[in-house]
C-alpha cells in the first residue's frame, strides 16, 4: 500500500481553503443567500445595547460579513460603550496553545482592559463587570462537547445572572451541521471543563440554542438564569455544513485549521487520552494520527477491515515538530511516526466518535504491551469511564451505539425544545 508522508509543509490546509471559496463562489453562482451571522444583525438589535457598557467574550474569529471585528462593529454602535473584554481559552487574539494559561491584560484607564477567562478563574468575577451592565458573546464553535468556548459561554452567563447583568448571544453555524447527533451523554460524575452537562459529543446545536438549553434547564450553578437574548442568524440551515454558508471557515483554534479538522475532531480528539499522536505538530492536526511504534501499513489495513461508514484510512509517516502557538512540544516531537490519514468519503454517513473509539480499540488490539492511557482524561473525554475499561478487558464494543441510542433519544426531546432553526 502506497504511503502518503506528511511533513509541516502540507498545502493540506491551503487546498482546503482554496476549496472553501471554490464552494462559496459555486454557492453564490447558483442563487443561494449567504449566512448571516447574529453580529451581522447587530444593528437591527442596537435597543439591546443603547446606552449600556457593553462586556465582549470573544476571540479572533468574530468578524462579520464586512471583515469588520466584532470589537470595531461595536465602537460604531451609536450609546454603545465597549468597557471590557473576555478572552477564553487560545485568548482574544486565538494564538495561545491548547491548556495554556492565558493572563489578563489591564491597562491604563484609558485602554479597555482584557480579561481572561482560561486563567486564573474561567467565571467572571464581580470585579470583572463592575464596568459592565451588558455581556456579550461571539466565538466561533465546532459543535463538539469537548470543546471549551461553550462553557466559556456557561459560566459567564451564570456570572451575568449573579451580578444582575443582561447576557447576549450573537448565534453563529454549528459547522459539522445542525442534524447530526452521536455518542453517549455525559456522565455528570466525569464533568470537566472539557464537558460540564448532560450532553453528546456530537450535540447538533448552535452556540445560541446551547446557551438557550443551558439557561433553561437549571444546568447553570444553583440553577440560576441569565436574562439571555440570542441574536439568531439569517440563512442558515440544520443541514447546512460550514462549506454552504457561503462564509469561509475561521480556524476556531491553533489546532482547528479547516473544515476537515473539525470534521473528524469528535473521534480523534480522544488520542489525546492515549499515548498516539493526534498529528499535532502537523498541518494536518487530528486527521493523521500514529505512534513510533505503530506500523502504519498494518493498523491502516485493520481499520479499513473494519468498513466503518463514510471514511477510509490510508497508510502514512510523519514527524510532529514545534509549531509555535499551537503545538510547541507535541507528542514524539522529531521522532518519525507510522500510522494513517483519515478520509472522509461521505460526510454524511460518517461517525466521527464512534470511527475515534474504534481506533483506540484497534490500536489497543494490535499494541496492548504499547498503548498507555491517560485514564482521567480519556475518561473525561469520553464521559465515562467505561469505555477505557471496556477497551483494556479486551471486551467487545461494538454494541456501544445501540446502548448508547435509548439515552441519545431522551437527549433530542430535550433538545428539540431549543432549536431555532429548520
């Protein structure tokens, strides 16, 4: 089987891109409207913010349609004053490195000052929005439970709640779509900040509807509610993926670089509970992942074996090396890796979680006197602990999904309470 070496100078990430305005122009040619996101729409909610000192949680990839910051829509916002921002995990500016701290930046009065909120405290303190009677939120997200941003958004709403502040949402597009559901929910036992509430992996919600689920279902501490408005998009479909939007795709985080990214982040995301490379160190992050002590060739034959939907793998070598701001001491970092890259052949019918939980069984199978686990963070990932234990018995998983089902169905009654958006 023929190898693909992947090196730090993949154009993986420019044909995607490339191919992401290729699909937007197509869009547009044949009379689609684009995406409007809730910061497009700001103007026309301008009551919300008149007169009020206005708090922003958000990062680098809150632009709107005119390529304008949200920070630089809100300074012409007439009676608006921006008096803070938030900064969640990656910072304002997205160049932290994943876990990193991030500090706070006060400045003289003059300047606005930014906090963060993926540093010494992750909730707003009281200190914090003295200066702030209205929270605002705007950051791009990849519909993914591990992801952090969301809980950002949670704990500053039950910060806003506790300190009598008014909390906005400006919705953007879950990018994986809005249809798709997959996993277990999370056992409340392993919640983390990497997972706080009852949810899937894959949970087919916008950051609006979450904020809306969050809020109302007294998930927030002592149950409080934020008075929460969402500015909803315009144009945006559940089936809609990032490449229908007509929008091109903001890199979330460091390692988030495309569309494919986050396509196959809800089951790759778990090598990093293992001691298996997840690519970062790469251009490719989370699509190829292996080990020094992996043949690639030979793991690349036993998933394929497998015939999970919608995705093949192919066999492949790369190096992980330091890429400053988004993986500075990656795992084997300067030591050649076997292993395999992950195709998606049909994003429809692709499992992303459970294709990320057959992988670890697989690796497991072939390496047991190899793999090493990360047990509480696996664990927390997975919100659970018996899927490790399943896997290291040397158990059979494969009816994980239909046991997994009765309360994926309880969760979407739930969720359907919430949605906005057909």
């Amino acid at each position: 089987m023929a190898k693909i070496i992947h090196s730090t100078k993949s154009t993986g990430y420019a044909k995607s891109v490339a191919m992401t305005l290729l699909l937007c122009s197509l869009l547009f040619a044949c009379g689609a409207r684009r995406v409007e996101t809730g910061l497009d729409r700001v103007l026309e909610y301008r009551h919300l913010f008149a007169q009020m000192r206005v708090g922003i949680i958000t990062n680098h990839t809150a632009y709107d349609a005119r390529n304008r910051h949200i920070t630089e829509v809100f300074n012409a916002l007439e009676g608006a004053k921006v008096t803070a921002l938030f900064g969640p995990e990656h910072g304002v500016r997205g160049h932290a490195e994943a876990g990193a701290h991030v500090e706070s930046e006060v400045g003289a009065a003059d300047r606005i000052p930014v906090f963060s909120l993926y540093g010494k405290t992750r909730k707003p303190t009281p200190e914090m929005l003295a200066n702030v009677d209205v929270l605002v939120f705007d950051i791009q997200d990849i519909g993914t439970r591990y992801y952090t941003y969301i809980y950002t958004m949670a704990l500053a709403m039950e910060a806003a709640a506790e300190q009598g502040k008014s909390f906005v949402v400006l919705d953007r597009p879950n990018p994986i779509n809005g249809i798709d559901v997959e996993g277990n929910i999370l056992d409340l036992a392993f919640a983390t900040f990497v997972g706080l509430y009852p949810i899937p992996v894959r949970h087919g919600m916008t950051v609006g509807e979450l904020a809306r689920m969050f809020n109302s279902q007294g998930w927030l501490t002592d149950g409080v509610r934020a008075e929460l408005t969402i500015i909803p998009m315009k144009n945006w479909r559940r089936e809609f993926w990032y490449d229908k939007t007509g929008r091109e795709f903001p890199k979330p985080s460091p390692n988030m670089p495309a569309l494919t990214t986050a396509t196959v982040y809800p089951g790759t995301c778990l090598l990093e509970g293992v001691n298996v490379s997840e690519g970062r160190g790469t251009q490719t992050p989370f699509e190829i992942f292996g080990a020094p002590w992996i043949d690639g060739e030979q793991l690349t034959e036993r998933l394929n074996s497998r015939q999970l939907a919608g995705v093949v793998f192919r066999d492949t070598v790369f190096t992980p090396v330091a890429i400053p701001g988004a993986a500075e001491n990656p795992k084997y970092k300067g030591k050649v890796c076997g292993g395999s890259f992950i195709e998606v052949t049909d994003r429809a019918a692709f499992q992303p979680y459970w294709t990320g939980v057959e992988i670890v069984n697989t690796v497991f199978e072939m390496y047991p006197d190899s793999l090493r686990w990360r047990p509480s963070h696996f664990d927390r990932l997975c919100g659970t602990a018996r899927t490790r234990e399943t896997i290291a018995a040397g158990d059979d998983i494969s009816s994980f999904p239909e046991q997994w089902q009765p309360a994926l169905n309880e969760f979407k009654m739930i969720r359907a309470r919430y949605l906005m958006y057909d």
